[in-house]
C-alpha cells in the first residue's frame, strides 16, 4: 500500500508540474532554474532522463579566465543531443566569494530576439535565457546562443557562470528531455601597483 501511495504521489507532482512546465519551455524558463547557488534547475520538470547524460552535451565558451573590469565578453552556449529537436538554456553571472559571493557580477545584454533578459520578482539577479524563436535549433541537434557579458567595474574578485540546458524532443510534455548544467569560473584582473 505504501507504494502504491507513493507512486500515486509522484504521478499527481508531474502532472501538477506539466501545465507549468508546458507554458515555461518554448517561451524560456522562469527565472532561478540555473541549478547555481542552491537554485533548482530544468530538472526539477523535465526529471525522466538523469541530468548530463553521456548522450549530449553543454558547452559554455567565450568566458575569460580572467576578465578585465568593464569590457564586453561574447558568451556562446551550446546543448546538443542526438534526439534534439528544440532546445533551451538559462544563464546567471555571479560573484563567485567574498563580500559578494551570490551577488550580480557585471551584466548581460541579449543581443537578438532569440534570447531575453528575465529577473525573479523582487530579486537583483539577471538571468538570460531563450525565447520562442530561440528554442529552434540552430544546427542539426543543437541548439546555440551567442549572448554578450560585461564584466563589473571595478573588478569585486571571481565571478561564476552558471548555465542549465534542454536538449528537447518537442512534444509539449516535459518528458523525454535531455538537461545540462555546466559552471564556469574568471578571475578579477591582477592588481597593478604603480611606482
């Protein structure tokens, strides 16, 4: 009986999640799903294949190993699966420790319609992600985006980039998708003494 109860549980979650989960995908997901920091991530939905599985992949380039303070990155990000028929991500920058640790690291900038700026109510934190147009894939079984990062000024220490994934079947249900989560990490710019 017990089982039954908890099966009967784990049925009644999904189906609650799917109308959230149907409405969040091809528009982007809500704010906070980078899996950095504590946060959830695309999992918490799509949750019937484990989380980077072997089949695909998630890529994050551009990120400096260290950046210089006020400069203009391009940041691109790549999900592929060989099932992928749609895809979407969601990135956040923030300070990595110190004083800040968990705070917004420079800013994001969205530099077409295929990717949009979104924030959670009441929070500071700028988290870029998909749009509508931008879950097309952008080469066979891949979904790519090229985003643009500017690093803070004056540099405030090592910031982290949190980046999740959907390498998606395209079948307007959360199930049957692929979820990546990767981090990467640059460091402020040396200090410079002057004689």
């Amino acid at each position: 009986m017990r089982a039954t109860a908890l099966w009967s549980f784990a049925v009644a979650a999904a189906l609650a999640a799917l109308p959230l989960a149907l409405l969040a995908f091809k528009e982007g997901p809500l704010p906070a799903m980078t899996g950095g920091f504590g946060e959830k991530m695309c999992a918490t939905c799509h949750f019937d294949n484990p989380v980077n599985d072997p089949g695909g992949s998630l890529r994050l380039d551009g990120v400096p190993a260290s950046y210089a303070a006020g400069r203009e990155y391009p940041i691109t990000i790549a999900v592929r699966h060989a099932d992928a028929k749609r895809a979407g991500f969601e990135l956040a920058v923030r300070f990595a420790d110190g004083a800040r640790k968990g705070q917004q690291a420079g800013s994001l900038r969205a530099p077409d319609g295929r990717t949009q700026i979104v924030s959670a109510p009441g929070a500071s934190i700028q988290y870029i992600q998909h749009t509508k147009v931008g879950s097309d894939l952008a080469a066979p079984n891949e979904g790519r985006w090229t985003v643009y990062w500017t690093a803070p000024s004056p540099p405030a220490g090592r910031v982290v980039f949190h980046v999740a994934g959907n390498a998606a079947n395209d079948d307007a249900s959360a199930l049957g998708d692929f979820i990546y989560t990767t981090s990467r990490f640059s460091n402020s710019p040396p200090v410079r003494f002057s004689r």
